[in-house]
C-alpha cells in the first residue's frame, strides 16, 4: 500500500500527527492482537484522525468498524491493498468506501512498487498467500482465503531487486512456506525456489514456517546445498500429543513426533530450531501437557515461543466442550517457557568465543553501541546480538561473542 501510494505521489510518514489519513493495517489472528489493532483504533480516533482501517480486522469486521468508529473513513480487506490509491482518492472526495473482497485472492508481484519500513538490511518476500488447511482454532484461511502461490521467476525478480537495494537478509513468508508451489504446479516446490534464490546475489534467506512433514529430502537437500539459504527452520508444531493434534485438526496430525524431529536433526546437524506451541487448548488434560513438556526437553528447541489458547469465533474450537481456564493456561504457559529458558541460555552460550556474523540493524545514538543479529536469531520473535566496535548499519560483520543470557548475545566486531 505504501509503495503505491508513494508511485501516486503520496507522502508517507511514521508519525501519524503530519498525516492526513492514517493507515491501520490490523491483525485479528487471535484476541491479543485484536485488542492491540483496537486500542490502536480508539487512540487514533481520540486525537481526531481520519482512519483507513486494511488487513484482518477489516475483513472480519467490516460493518462493525464502520459502524462503531466514525473516523474510519474506509476499510481495506485481505484481498484489496492494490486498491489503496483509488480508495484514497474516493475518500478525499468525500466518500466513505468499504473495500472487501468475500474472497480474497490478491497477491503481490514484482511490479509492485515497495517501500520498506523494515531495518535497511532486512526485507520480508511474500513467497505465498493463504492456506488451504483448517485447523480448529485458527481464523486465517477465513480471513485470508485459500493458498495461492507467486511463480518462482516473480518471486526471484523481486529478490534480485532487493538485492540491489543493498538487503542481507530476505526471510520467505507463507501460511506454510513448504507447500509453496501447490497450488500452481500440482506440487510444492520450495526445493526449486530455495534453489533459485541461491542464485541472487543476497547472503542470507530465511525461511520462515516450514511444516516439519513439507521437510521432505528434495528440501532438506536444497536447503544443504545452497549457502546463501540459512539452516534456520521455523516450525509451528503447536502440541506434541497426538490426541490434541488430531482435536487440533493439524494437517500430518500423527506425524509431529520424536521420529520427525529426530530426522530434521539428523541431516541438518547445524539447524537452528524454533517452534511454537498452543497451551490449553481445549480438552488439554494434564498428563496431554506433560506430554509436551517433556517433548520440549528432549528435543532442546533453540527458541520456543508458547501462546495460550484463544478462542475464535467461527473456528470449530470456539465451541468445543472442556475449555480450560484461563488461569490454568498461564500456568502452563509460563511452566512451558521456564522449561525452555534454560535450554536456550545453554544454547546461547555455546556461541561465547565463537566468531560470527552480525547483521549489524541498530545503533544507540547515546552509548553508540551497535545492535544486530546472527543466524540463530530472526528478526522481532528471537533475540539481538547487542557489539561493541564499530560497523556500517545494514552491513554483515565478524563479532566475537564475549557473553550470552536467555536471550540475546553480547559481543565485539573482529
Ligand atoms: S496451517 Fe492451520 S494454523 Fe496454519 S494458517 Fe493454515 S489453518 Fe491456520
């Protein structure tokens, strides 16, 4: 939406007081994030501006928004970010527009023009939209239709863009980024795109949620065998317990087991592993959390993130009997990271004396301390290599790490 509104001639600016329309892209993924995007809402409508409403939360609801907020001037669904301009245009003739496509089926290609907000060196590269899947407690594919995937060529043009705007990192993003190709070519086919993209002139891609079962050989050799593609591997198990995979209505419910992850260990001994895991979801009895807890310290994750079960409605587990209280869950949940915490400190630690490459993202204009990130860590989920020393922002540099925590590493520049 930015780079059209920028190619139409548009200004853009962080700082929604010079604006006269603010843009609100939502999420609506679970209640945390809704409450966020409405919070956000009501303070933008309580210092008077005039709001464009995009993303999840307009697609779901959209006469709800409009109804309730009178300085929405317009809601921009999924499948309508392309019609910003024109919206905008409607908009400053007085209009109030809804956009929302019932289906969504739009996807970015490599003619869209682009305006980054991420870090200099760092640029997200949709490879895929939707999914065809129905897990019982996720609103997504209602609110984002089924998946729907960019052709190889498009999706390496625009890498090859990035590239020349100087960006280190591109991190590939889907629904599940190992069913990339189904759609369009019968089979997924991340193998030939990682491949592809070993071929543009970016150091590091990042894939980001690879479904353990889409790891198959094919992949797990490409990922090998192409240098620029980090062995950093995204998996979103949820649960370890088949009974609430299978009540969970996970795609490959049975197969999330020690065999699996064994096997991604096995041949890619370097991976980094981060998952995610869901804690009280319905019908979740103690001895199913167990279950998980012991299978988050046998298989030593190197980062974990754990969110309580949140109930959807219009997802099949927003009605399902044996809801677990909200109490029980945070006990879970923080009984699940205390777990973790310190595998991944054992985890950090192993770097200390190791030298390696930091993405240099950040410095402190008070300390001029520099803040980056090694392989091991994706941007916003996982955490910083905090070095002293100096280094050009948006630049990969050599730094000895001195230290580590839970979290982060702490380091010098080689
Ligand atoms: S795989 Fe399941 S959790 Fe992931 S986006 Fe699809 S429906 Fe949602």
């Amino acid at each position: 939406m930015l780079g059209l509104l920028v190619q139409a001639g548009y200004s853009v600016d962080a700082n929604e007081e010079l604006a006269d329309y603010v843009i609100v892209n939502t999420c609506s993924f679970i209640g945390d994030a809704r409450k966020e995007s409405v919070r956000t809402l009501v303070e933008l409508a309580e210092a008077d501006k005039k709001i464009i409403i995009s993303g999840c939360l307009a697609q779901h609801f959209q006469e709800q928004l409009l109804e309730e907020i009178p300085e929405a001037v317009a809601v921009v669904g999924t499948g309508d970010y392309q019609k910003i301009v024109e919206i905008v245009e409607k908009v400053e003739q007085g209009e109030r527009v809804k956009a929302i496509s019932a289906e969504p089926t739009y996807i970015a290609d490599e003619h869209t023009p682009r305006y980054r907000t991420t870090t200099e060196g760092v640029a997200y590269l949709r490879v895929a939209e939707g999914c065809d899947y129905r897990c019982a407690f996720c609103i997504i594919p209602h609110l984002r239709g089924n998946q729907r995937s960019r052709p190889i060529e498009s999706i390496v043009a625009e890498a090859r863009q990035l590239a020349a705007q100087g960006v280190k990192e591109i991190i590939l993003i889907s629904q599940i980024t190992t069913n990339y190709g189904l759609d369009l070519y019968g089979e997924p086919k991340l193998d030939e795109l990682l491949r592809a993209l070993g071929q543009v002139d970016v150091p590091w891609i990042r894939i980001h949620y690879a479904y353990p079962t889409g790891l198959t050989p094919k992949v797990i050799k490409a990922i090998q065998e192409t240098p620029n593609v980090l062995p950093y591997l995204d998996l979103p198990l949820q649960h370890s317990h088949s009974e609430i995979l299978k009540a969970m209505n996970r795609p490959w419910q049975g197969q999330v087991n020690d065999v699996i992850i064994e096997k991604i260990q096995n041949a890619i001994p370097n991976a980094i592993l981060r998952t995610t895991f869901i804690v009280g979801f319905p019908g979740e009895t103690s001895e199913h959390f167990n279950h998980l807890l012991s299978f988050v310290q046998r298989h030593e994750f190197d980062h974990v993130g754990v969110f309580t079960f949140s109930p959807e409605e219009e997802t099949p587990a927003y009605k399902m009997p044996h809801q677990v209280p909200a109490k029980v869950m945070d006990e879970r949940r923080n009984l699940l990271m205390q777990t973790q915490q310190p595998i991944s400190a054992k985890k950090n630690q192993a770097s200390i004396g190791k030298t390696v490459e930091v993405l240099i993202e950040q410095e402190n204009p008070e300390t001029g301390e520099l803040i980056g990130r090694s392989a091991r860590f994706a941007p916003e989920v996982d955490g910083l290599v905090y070095v002293k020393g100096e280094a050009p922002l948006g630049v990969i540099v050599p730094v000895t790490i001195t230290a580590a925590d839970v979290y982060d590493l702490y380091g010098e520049v080689v």
